[in-house]
C-alpha cells in the first residue's frame, strides 16, 4: 500500500542501467568514441605508444608514409596486446597494486605527455627516412609523411577493435555451448582438440595442408588477374601450339616468361646481326607448372622432354634457372644471357609454387629445394649423355627463395663446382646452407656483407651499385667454373633471419654497406621485426638497392660465362639498355 501511495505521488521509478544510464538511453556517435576510448587499458595504450616509437627506427630500406602507418599500426596494436599481457601475468602473479586517486587522475595526462612524445618522434623518423632516401639517391620524405601518426592510430584501433569483437563472439559461443553440453564434454573435446592439433604440426601434417591451401588460394587469385598475354608463336617456347605444355596449364607468371624477353631486333642490333640474313636464334624458354598431384620428377621429366623438343642441347648456354615462391623467373636475368649470346641460350624452369615467396617460406621450407634438385637432376642426367664437344656450357641460376630452392641439388661448393660451369645465386636468404657455411667460414678480415672465401679461388661476392664490378678482372686466380653470389648490404631478403631475435649478427657489428645509414644499431626482437619489413619495401627502391638487382646481371653473366670477345663497353652498352627496358622506378 505504501509503494502504491508514493508511486502515485511521484510516479513510476526510473530504473538505472549497469551503465549508469536510463533505459532507451542512446549514444551519439562521438560519445561512442569516447566511450570506446576509454574503456581501452592504459596499460596496452601504454605499450602501444612505446612500440610505436620503435616501429619509427631507422632499418635498410626507407619506408613510403603509407607503408610506415600501416607497419606502425600493426606495431602498435602488438604492444597494446603486450601490455594486456603484462597487466595480466602481473595480476595472476598475486600482485594487485591499489592507486590513489590522485595517481588514478596523472595517469591520463601522462599518457598524453607521452603521445605528444611519440608525435616528436615522429619528426625525428621522418628526418631518418630523408636520409636513407638521400643514400639511395631518391627523392626526400613526402608530406603525406606528417599523417603516420594519424593512420598508424587508425589501423592500431581498427585491429584491437576486431579483436576484441572476437574475442566478445567467442565467450558468447563458449556460454551457448555450456548451455546445451555438460561442461564435462566441453573440456574432453578442447582436450581431445589440443592434442589432435599438437600431432598434426610435430608431424608436418598441418604446415602441409596450409601450404596446399595457400597454393591453390594464391592460384585462383592469380588466375582471377591474370594478364592478357600473347601466347608465343615460336616454338623455342613452351606453351606454343608444338610445345607438349599446354598454354593454358601455365600460371600467369609462366605466360609471362615463356612470351617474354626482348625483341628480335634487339638481339639483332646488340649482336651486329641487323645486316644478316639469318640474324640471331630465338632463345629457348622452357617452363614446365607445377604437377597438380605433386610429383616433382614428373614435372621434371617434362621439363626434360620440351628440350629434347626444342633441341636445346645444340645451343651455347643452359640456364637451369629455379623460381621463386610465385614461379617468378626475373626477366632481366635470364634476358641479359640471352643478349649476351645472341639468343643462343635456352633456360629450363620448373614451378613449385604459387604463393608469394614469403608466404612459401613460411609455411613450406622443404619443396622449394625438393624442385630445385628434381630439375636439376633431371637436366643433368639428359645433358651428360651428351657428347662432351657437342653439349652447352651448364649454368644454373636462382634469385631469392629461388636460390635457397636451386641450392638443394648440390651438397655444397664442391659439388657445384664438379656439376656445373657456372653458378648465380642473387639475394640468397640467410638460411640457406651453403652460403651460411661460406659465409660464416670467411676469410678474417672480411665483412659479412661482401666476404672473401678462400682468396676467392672458386666463389666471390658482387655487392656493388648497380654493377657487380668488384668480380670483374677476375685474372688467373679466378678458376672455373666460376660460382658468383650477388647481394646488397640493404637488402632484407637477404639478412633477415629468425637469429635476429637473440643475436646481433656481424653485418650490424662490422662497417656497413655504402647505401646503409650509418650507425644502426641492433636490439632484441627489435631488429627482427624492422628487418621483416624491410623485407615487404625491399623492391620500392632504385636498382641498385635492396631487392631490386638489375643491372648486376651483366657483369656476373661475365664473369661466370663471358661470349668470345666481351668487352667493358659491351657491358655498359647492354646494362643500359636493361635499365631502359626493365626499370620500374
């Protein structure tokens, strides 16, 4: 009675929300964001700001404005989750601190003194990056650069926000579930999961099947933007209308390499040929996909077959060449021994893969290698039965995960030397074999970067500007055949290494390489993580630098392989003529 009696007096009570608001009560959008903002952890801000800063140090290769806010904001949202960790190990440890309120209160100023900090750092950055660009002789820092801080927020929000949704739908499923299934099976299926799940990655199961499906989702979008590419009339090429691989069973990548190449006329002019009647031999481009059940020797043995075809033991050269991750064959590579000769070349590749050479080698280190052997032992079982007058100079080449995958034919620089005239491995990664163990066993006094192994006897190094001339005038010491690694001291591909995490390596330790900011410094997990980005800029520089090895490629053909006659002025003439075709900055 009394309830009624006040009721009817004031009225029916307001009932408060959790939130402290009425119901129906709805926010505006900009106090959603305020909202949303404060209920973010000081500490993962906290830890957001610091890595954000660090993610701003100098590496090898200068960052684009878009490229850095993209890499700060993943960073940032990484330190965000890092500090959530820390505030939860220090809790599970027992340690529950209980701040004043005027502590409560100068934590949020403090926060801003420190954003403000990171604005500061900001400018700091840029002026690194426009000295970086200078090395490297491109243009300063653009203006757009002044909005890292912006987008970087942008991105590091939009990550923990996606999180956190997921993490919401999660335990929302979790508590359906303990609903509907006693609480006893929940835990034996989680249980019986994990450990399902444990077998499958000890064994190799799971990386297989996420290679498999990386390769067939990098082949569907591949085909989905696939170029309109002539297909090759000549039948030197694979995919032709005589050719046993059919056009459409070749990847985009393929069609490009087996169609590609300079023109005719090209050839003709480089060579004086232009006033012949013949003029010069359409070089030989052999290029077999990958084998939809796997079968590496299969694949080979086709690659084997469209020589004997195409009748490329008669020719001067072959290029065993192994592609990269996405069956990337580098156009300028091959084009200069083919310019070199005339045409009279032919190159045998053999695709492995189609994802990108990252996601490769990250989930599949052991078909790149498996490919390069199969090709190789395939072509050189067919190229010894011939006679030894009559047979072409062997070469073998690899660029990148190219490289690390050609290195597994042979056991290591003695069994190179013994089954090839030659070798060209550019931008070899960090943890292949055979330069790991030459690398590691050079000659004292010799810089990681650019080593020298035994005087150089068999093996050197081209770390040059644009040009390899450090191996020119090899002189009598060089013997044959010759095996050249062509590198750059700013070129993440080829230092990044998981030993980043723990250990200072030696390029950092020793005087870097000319197109290297001076004074770099190496931190723990830091460097790591500035090296995997360097990794994913390595090719938005001039050539010369970091991933980018065009005009390289003549003086290491030279000094690998040199036609009768070449000259300096040849070299120069048709390094030119590269950059004119093949350069994209």
């Amino acid at each position: 009675m009394l309830a009624e009696r006040v009721t009817a007096v004031t009225g029916p009570r307001m009932r408060i929300g959790t939130d402290g608001r009425r119901p129906g009560y709805r926010r505006g959008p900009v106090q959603a964001v305020r909202d949303s903002l404060r209920s973010l952890s000081r500490a993962g801000m906290a830890g957001g700001i610091a890595t954000y800063c660090l993610s701003l140090l100098p590496s090898l290769i200068p960052r684009g404005w878009l490229a850095q806010a993209v890499f700060s904001g993943i960073t940032m949202a990484l330190g965000y989750a890092i500090g959530l960790l820390i505030r939860w190990f220090v809790r599970r440890s027992g340690f529950h601190p209980r701040w004043s309120v005027p502590l409560e209160r100068a934590a949020q100023p403090v926060l801003l003194a420190a954003a403000a900090g990171s604005l500061a750092f900001s400018g700091l950055a840029a002026h690194w990056q426009d000295r970086i660009r200078g090395l490297l002789g491109m243009p300063g820092v653009e203006a757009l650069y002044a909005a890292v801080p912006v987008v970087a927020a942008v991105v590091a929000l939009a990550i923990v926000a996606v999180a956190h949704g997921v993490r919401v739908l999660g335990a929302a499923a979790m508590v359906r579930i303990r609903r509907t299934i006693p609480r006893v099976l929940v835990r034996l299926g989680t249980t019986v999961a994990l450990i399902a799940f444990a077998i499958l990655v000890f064994n190799g199961t799971f990386m297989t099947w996420v290679a498999y499906g990386l390769d067939r989702a990098a082949a569907a979008v591949e085909a989905g933007r696939a170029p309109e590419i002539e297909q090759p009339a000549s039948p030197m090429r694979s995919g032709s209308a005589e050719s046993l691989v059919s056009w459409d069973s070749l990847s985009a990548t393929g069609q490009a390499f087996v169609a590609g190449g300079l023109p005719r006329d090209a050839l003709a002019e480089f060579a004086g040929l232009e006033d012949h009647d013949d003029g010069p031999v359409d070089p030989i481009r052999v290029y077999v996909p990958s084998d939809p059940a796997g079968d590496l020797e299969r694949a080979a043995a086709l690659v084997v077959d469209e020589l004997d075809r195409t009748q490329a033991w008669s020719r001067d050269v072959l290029v065993v060449a192994t592609p990269a991750g996405n069956g990337l064959v580098q156009p300028a590579a091959i084009a200069t021994i083919e310019m070199m000769y005339a045409g009279n070349t032919a190159t045998a590749a053999l695709q492995y893969s189609h994802a990108s050479s990252w996601l490769s080698f990250l989930s599949d280190r052991n078909t790149a290698p498996e490919a390069g052997k199969a090709l190789f032992e395939a072509v050189y079982a067919a190229w010894q039965e011939r006679p030894q007058a009559l047979r072409p100079k062997l070469l073998v080449y690899g660029e990148s995960l190219g490289s690390y995958g050609g290195h597994g034919a042979f056991s290591g620089l003695q069994d190179m030397v013994a089954r090839t005239d030659g070798a060209l491995w550019v931008a070899t990664p960090n943890f292949t074999e055979t330069w790991r163990d030459l690398t590691d066993h050079r000659d004292l006094g010799s810089r990681e970067i650019s080593p020298v192994y035994d005087d150089g006897i068999q093996v050197r190094w081209g770390t040059g500007d644009g040009h390899a001339r450090d191996l020119w005038d090899p002189g009598p010491a060089w013997e044959e055949p010759r095996i050249v690694y062509v590198q750059h001291g700013s070129d993440g591909v080829v230092w990044w290494s998981s030993d980043l995490l723990w250990h200072e390596p030696d390029w950092l330790r020793e005087p870097s390489g000319d197109d290297v900011l001076p004074g770099l410094r190496w931190l723990p997990v830091v460097t790591y993580w500035l090296t995997t980005m360097d990794m994913v800029v390595a090719e938005e520089v001039p050539a010369g630098h970091g991933h980018v090895y065009l005009g390289e490629y003549v003086d290491a053909w030279a000094a690998i392989a040199p036609p009768t006659g070449w000259t300096d002025d040849d070299a120069d003439t048709l390094r030119d003529l590269l950059i004119d075709e093949y350069a994209e900055f």
